[in-house]
C-alpha cells in the first residue's frame, strides 16, 4: 500500500509535483531558520528549523516513492535490491515518510510548549511512533495524532497571533489551519479518493501562504540592507 | 501598558546598552539601563558570555566590564529580520 493508492488516476504526477513543492518551500524555511539560530542561539528557533526539515523530508520521500509508483519504477529498484514484494517496498516508502512527519510535528508542538526539560518531548515521540507502527490501521492512526498535533499548533499561533497582532503570525495560523483541515481530508481519502486531490489543494494554500510569509521576511531584510 | 518583553527583546535591549556605551559598561550600568533585576541580569550576562555574545573583561582596578563581540554587533544588525521571523511563528 502506499499513499497514491488514494489518487485518482488523474492526479497521478500532480501529487508528485506538489509534495515537491511543499518539500522546497519547508526545507527553504528551516535553512533561514537555522541562520537565524546561528544569529541567536535561541533553542527554541532551533528545534522549529528541525522540525520542519523533518516534515520537509517527509515530503521529499513521499513525492519520490510516489514517482516510484507512478513510473513503475519501484518493480526495477524491487529487483535491483532483490526485495521480493513491490507492496513492501511501497509500504516502506509511507512508513518512513509517516516517521518524519510525526517527528517533525512532534518537535513543533514541543516547541510550542516553551518546555525546558526535554522528557515531554521525548515521551511523545516515543508514544506517538508506537501508537502508529504498532497499530493495525497505521495510517487512520497517523492521519489522527497528526491532525491533534496539527490543532494544538493552531491553537499555538493563534494565541500568538492575538499576542502579537502581526500581519505575519495571521498568516501562519491560517496555514496551518489549512494543514489541518488538508489532514483531515487525507484521513477519509482511504474511503474516498476526491479527498486526497482536495487534502493536497488545501496542503497547496498553506503552503503558499508559508511561502508568502518567508518572502515578506526576506524582502524586508533586503530593503533594509539597501537603506 | 507596556506588554512584557520577551527573551529576544530582552537580549537585544541588553546588547543595545553595550553598544551604546562603545568601550564597555560596567554591570551596575547595564541593570540600571535594562529595567531588569540584579538576577535576572546575571542570568542574562552568563547565557551572553556562554553564547558569545559579550566578552567579560577586567580593568585595571580589577572591576568587570562588558564588550560586545562580533556576534553581538550582527544579533543588533539582524534584530528585524530575528523579530519578524520569530513573531511570525511565536519563538519568542
């Protein structure tokens, strides 16, 4: 099984593309963020820029077995590394980009809390990965942490949001508000498949909004460069 | 009413009175600048000199006095770009 048995056939190569997308756009940001620690040493910058290069990753595996699939490229690389099933190949294409993902996530609502023992952290990674690779129905048990985490990183910005009252920290809490929905949508693709097309569109709106969000910032940096 | 600051505002508001000074300022100086307590300045001064933002240098009558370092000056330069990246995800 992997996760474009959910597509329909029309949007096979779209998914691809637009998971592509979302890896740059993520991995763009965790690499400003990463400078932004070097200027810092603020931990808490640090976990965020992981976090999303996690979730980056996450993205970067899914596009790629998803071309796999869609190329039939996975019966080659299955005879290549003489792996005996093409559906356990697939398969450990999504656990490894659910195990990213999750990662990530958890790293962002552990930075949310403002916490300085690192035990939480590890606690609900340990939890959340064992709730999902043990479970008998992996992926509806992913779709579900992660659609709690992804609410409780809502609720995160939102409360900075009211705090700062920035154009910019809005623009954050509706993207992932957008994640959030999108996750939602992917976690009933399993029953139908409008859901994945309309889960990636959402993805695609946050995404942008990020991307929107990064290129404000750096424009600003660059004006007052300039002045 | 002013809101609280947070931790990156408090750093920069702190390097922001080294600065000022130019040769380096006295701790007393700096509590009196910073509107912070005597401990939550310390606090502040040990993560700076561990995060090498300020070195701590003796005088000639053996009293401390701060300066601050290259890394300090670009914290300064950067503080817009830090702030708007760090309001944007709430990593204050």
């Amino acid at each position: 099984m992997s996760f474009a048995n959910f597509s329909p056939k029309w949007f096979f190569g779209f998914d691809v593309a637009l998971e592509f997308i979302f890896a740059i756009i993520l991995v763009a940001v965790a690499l400003f963020g990463f400078k932004i620690y070097k200027s810092t040493s603020q931990r808490y910058i640090k976990y965020f820029s992981l976090a999303f290069l996690f979730i980056g990753i996450s993205y970067i595996i899914q596009s790629i077995f998803n071309y796999f699939m869609l190329s039939k490229l996975n019966q080659a690389i299955c005879i290549m590394i003489k792996l005996q099933s093409v559906a356990l190949f697939n398969l450990y294409g999504m656990y490894t980009h659910m195990l990213f993902m999750t990662i990530g996530l958890v790293i962002l609502v552990y930075m949310s809390f403002k916490m300085e023992s690192k035990k939480p952290l590890w606690l609900l990674m340990i939890i959340s990965l064992l709730a999902i690779f043990f479970s008998y129905n992996p992926l509806y048990i992913f779709f579900l942490i992660s659609s709690v985490y992804l609410i409780f990183l809502v609720w995160h910005f939102l409360e900075n949001y009211l705090k700062n009252k920035t154009t910019n920290s809005l623009i954050i809490t509706v993207a992932f508000l957008f994640l959030f929905f999108g996750n939602v949508h992917f976690a009933f693709s399993m029953q139908h498949n409008i859901f994945y097309v309309v889960g990636h569109i959402l993805e695609l709106f946050a995404y942008l909004l990020i991307l929107m969000n990064f290129l404000t910032i750096k424009k600003n940096e660059k004006k007052k460069r300039s002045a | 009413m002013k809101r609280k600051r947070d931790r990156l505002e408090i750093i920069h508001d702190i390097l922001h009175v080294i600065r000022q000074k130019g040769s380096g300022i006295k701790p007393t100086h700096i509590l009196y600048k910073s509107n912070l307590s005597h401990q939550m300045l310390t606090d502040y001064l040990s993560e700076l000199i561990e995060k090498s933002f300020i070195i701590e240098e003796v005088d000639k009558k053996g009293k401390k006095f701060y300066v601050l370092t290259d890394k300090g000056f670009n914290y300064l330069s950067e503080y817009k770009l830090i702030r708007d990246f760090a309001d944007s995800y709430g990593l204050g």
